[in-house]
C-alpha cells in the first residue's frame, strides 16, 4: 500500500517536475562550477548482477541516506551512475554486464582514484579480473541463480555466450534474483530506484518499500518514440510500424521495412520462457516509473524528446551522451597483435581507413559476412575489420571466403577477436565505420567525427539507422525486401560515403556531431547535473 501523503504530494508535485524534467541547450543551466567528476566524500560501492546486455543493473545507496538511488541500467551506464554519485555525494552500488568491464572502471576510475570503495558483484568472468589495486576495490560475489544446463549452459551469463533460442533462459535466471534485489533494496531504503525494461517486478518492490521509480531507456529516444509504448496496443502488428506514428508530427523517415518488423512484433510480443514477454515488461516498469531517462541530448535528438514526453505524459530527461575521454595509446598496454595493427594504421593515409564491427550482439550468417567481405573488397578502400568467429565457422580462416586474405592483404585487415576498438577509433587514419547502428555504438562512432555506412540488422538498429540518415550523418546500405544484400551495395555505399562527392558534405556533418558528442563538460557538467537536480528537486517535493 502506498503512503497516501506521499500520494497527494506527488499529484501536487506532477506539474513542477514535469517543468523541471525540461533539460535544454547548455546555456538553460548553471553548472556552478563543476567541472571536476572527484567531489565530496564519496564512498563508492558496486554490484554486478549478470553479464546480459540487456539485463543488467545498478544500485546507489548513502549512508547518510542524504540522497540514495538504486539503479537497474545496462551496458556502459556505469559511468551516468557513477557521475550522479559525485554530484550527489553519495555512496554507488552498481550492477552491470562484465562484458565491458573495461569501459565501466576506466569511466569509474575518474571518480573513485581518491575515494574508498567498495564491490558487491555477480558472476565469475569479473570476480576473476579485478581492477587497478589503486581503485580499492572490494569484490564480493553475488551468484546470477543457475537453470538446468540444458536450458542455460553453465557459466552462461551474457547474451554472447549463448544462441539467440536460448536468452528466454537467461530472462528466467535472472528474474529469479527478485528475491535477493528486494532484501537488498529494504536494507538499504533508496530513495529512487532506476530501472531498465528489464526487471517487471521491480515496479512492485517499489511500491511496497514506498521507493520512487525512474524508467532508464537502453533505447534511444528516435526508436522509444517510434515504437511508442504507451500508445500502442499489445501485441503490435507489424504492419503498423511501417511509417512513423501519428505522435511524431515532424518530419522523419524513422520507421522499420516490414522484413525488420515481422521479427521484432514476432520477439517482443511473444510470452517467452520467463512467462512475459518483453513488451509487457517495458509497458509495467514505463507505467509504474515517475520518470523516463534516455541517454540522449537535446542537441541531437530535441525534437524526439519533446515528442516523447508528450507522449507518455510525464518528465522525459536526457542525462547526456555519456563520452567517455578520447584514449591516449599507451604503448606499454599494447599486446603484439594490437602493436601490428597501430604500426599498420600509421602507415595509412589520413582519414582513409573503414573500421568494421558489428558488436557482440549480431550474430551474422556465412551469407551476411561473405557479403561483406566481398564488398570491402570490391570497394578498393583500406579497413580493418573486427570480427568475432562465427558459430558456423570451425576456424578463423573459414570466417570469410576463401583466398579473401591474400587478395587483401596489401590494404586490409582482419582481427578476429578483440581489439583495443577506443583507441583504433581514436587513429586520425580511421575516417569511416561501417557498422550495425545500435545506440551505444553510434555514439562511441560519432565522437570521433567518421563517415558513416550503416547495416542494420536486428531490434532498434534499423530506427537508428534512419535517424542518422535523416540528420545527414549516415549512409545507408540498400538491402533487398527480403532483408539480404550484396557485396556491390557495400561497395557502392562505402565509396559513396569515403571517397565520391557525396562524401564531403557527410563530413562536415559528422565534424559537427563529434563536436557535440566529445563535448564532456556539456553532458557532464550540463546534463549529469541537471538530472541531479531533479532528484533532490524531487526528493524535496
């Protein structure tokens, strides 16, 4: 039951939050001055709940209980935790995929160099790799709950480490820590708690422990209003995904082709094996939330901002793009074959180089990485492709045709595995990416100011793509009704965006996104800040 107080405040308070979620350009809002992430006393502590990258956590709490929050965010949202902490000065628990451990301590590491910390963490993958000693920290495991290995093969913890058939499996681990999140969150007694769509049961937990709850986004803010929620009735037909909705009154071209819509209508509305599908758990945890986060910015996504607040009907926040600082290379933490491939950049032309990676999450079949190895090839551009081994693949070399490497050899490169990607994306011989357009990855690309070929495959991708095309930062590759492409429409698209005519005006675009992308003190000092604000704003209400 809910505190009927607490209720009539938040009626009274609905229309003052509403005004105070209306975050602006820079110029609405006086940082006072911060400009360093290190502040107050900051005792900073953190949880690992799964390595999915769709399912994972924080949690912020203070032991002074002047201003607490829980988290439940995905992947790289470390670092938007972590800056709420420093402003607020507050203590962080933080829950999130292992898969970018790397990302999450070189964000945490701003903050926490001279501050005592602490670790609470699930999975083996992160208890077995810690940190700089110079970041203090305690790690403690928190067991992501085991299945049947024949459902959920052991150690299995992130969507990379299983068959796409298998993630409902994953889902029904993870909805199982509800128990252990409860008796943690009623320990601690936050006064917010942010969710991603993830955990449908928190929404409950939130009300019985009489905890606000925020809604943050994994999506961006073009596809969350495209798709609309809130607004439309479950299950979503395909057909009607096909053009943007009555509530985008702009103009936009953000919309799925019905070869992208079957599958995603077919995914989210279907009642998988955790008993819910994934548009039911969105729909409970945006209906429940006070509040909706995006990773976003107004001056990138304004217009789709606007439109989504309208839309659901309370305060919409961007809390920034969340750059992290460019990479300086450090040849001391170079392995051999990251030092070839440096030696190998530094030979190129400046700007002339196409880096290739489709993240962990797209899983590509022989036809789709054949297609385009034959387009790199016939495009006749230098690249470096990052490639994971495909499951169909039994070695590296059977990952791409045969004799592809030879023919290549004089302007090309293919890593298969990982690669120190910041700091390649960093090189000035890196001038375009040709990529699958998910969220975190368009933002990590356009910091740095590349021409963009976009390839979208699965989920939010295709509404992202069409978002960079209309803002004039991407090129898109022409794919068939059936979905399939070729070589040729690679080749044709990369030479359209590297090194032809179209190509010029694509850069003095890209020039300008990075210059508002890179910018720290803005989605730091600016948007961090402001959101911050909103909480103790919130908190005073």
């Amino acid at each position: 039951m809910v505190d009927a107080g607490r209720e009539t405040r938040g009626r009274e308070s609905k229309e003052k939050l509403l005004r105070a979620s209306k975050i602006g350009p820079r110029s609405h809002l006086r940082s006072e001055g911060r400009t360093s992430l290190a502040l107050g006393n900051l005792d900073l502590a953190a949880v690992a709940l799964s390595r999915h990258a769709r399912l994972a956590a924080a949690v912020a709490v203070s032991s002074s209980r002047k201003d607490s929050f829980v988290a439940l965010c995905s992947r790289s949202q470390g670092l938007f935790v972590a800056l709420c902490c420093a402003f607020l000065s507050s203590s962080l628990v933080y829950v999130f995929p292992l898969s970018l451990v790397g990302l999450f301590f070189r964000s945490l590491s701003l903050l926490c160099l001279h501050h005592s910390c602490r670790y609470v963490v699930v999975g083996r993958a992160f208890a077995a790799s810690r940190p700089r000693k110079w970041l203090r920290l305690d790690l403690v495991q928190f067991p992501l709950p085991s299945l049947d290995k024949e459902l959920l093969p052991e150690g299995a913890e992130d969507t990379v480490d299983i068959p796409f058939e298998k993630i409902q499996y994953l889902k029904l681990a993870y909805d199982q820590l509800q128990h252990a999140v409860k008796q943690f969150v009623a320990n601690q007694l936050p006064d917010w708690i942010i969710c991603d769509f993830s955990p449908h049961w928190m929404p409950d937990i939130a009300q019985e422990l009489k905890v606000k709850l925020i809604y943050y986004s994994v999506f961006s803010t073009c596809s969350m209003t495209t798709l609309g929620p809130s607004a439309r009735k479950v299950p979503i037909p395909p057909e009607s995904l096909l053009v943007p909705p009555e509530w985008v009154t702009f103009p936009s071209s953000v919309a799925f082709k019905i070869h992208e819509a079957i599958p995603f209508c077919s995914g989210a509305n279907q009642i998988n094996a955790s008993g819910i599908s994934d548009l039911e758990r969105l729909a409970k945890v945006l209906i429940s939330s006070e509040a909706v986060l995006f990773r976003s910015c107004h001056e990138i996504e304004g217009e789709y901002l606007d439109a989504c607040q309208k839309l659901v009907g309370k305060p919409v926040i961007p809390i920034g793009l969340l750059p992290v600082e460019k990479p300086e290379r450090d040849g001391g933490i170079v392995d051999e074959c990251n030092g070839n491939i440096f030696e190998w950049l530094d030979k190129q032309a400046s700007k002339s180089v196409v880096f290739v990676g489709f993240g962990s999450e797209c899983k590509l079949s022989k036809d789709q990485v054949f297609e385009i190895a034959y387009g790199l090839e016939e495009s006749q551009l230098p690249f470096l492709w990052a490639l994971r081994k495909p499951s169909w693949a039994s070695t590296d070399q059977d990952s791409v045709p045969v004799g592809f490497h030879e023919r290549t050899s004089n302007r090309g490169i293919v890593r298969m595995g990982w690669i120190q990607q910041q700091e390649i994306l960093a090189h000035p011989s890196i001038g375009g990416s040709l990529f699958h357009s998910g969220w975190g990855s368009v933002i990590e690309t356009l910091q740095f100011g590349h021409s963009l070929v976009v390839l979208p495959f699965i989920a939010d991708q295709p509404l992202n793509a069409r978002f960079l095309v209309d803002k004039g930062l991407a090129m898109e590759v022409k794919k068939n009704e059936d979905g399939s492409f070729t070589g040729n429409d690679i080749a044709t698209t990369l030479r359209q965006a590297m090194v032809l005519e179209e190509s010029k005006k694509l850069r003095i675009y890209a020039r300008k996104a990075a210059a508002i992308v890179g910018n720290l003190k803005l989605h730091q000092d600016h948007y961090i800040a402001a959101f911050v604000q909103f909480l103790k704003d919130w908190k005073e209400t």
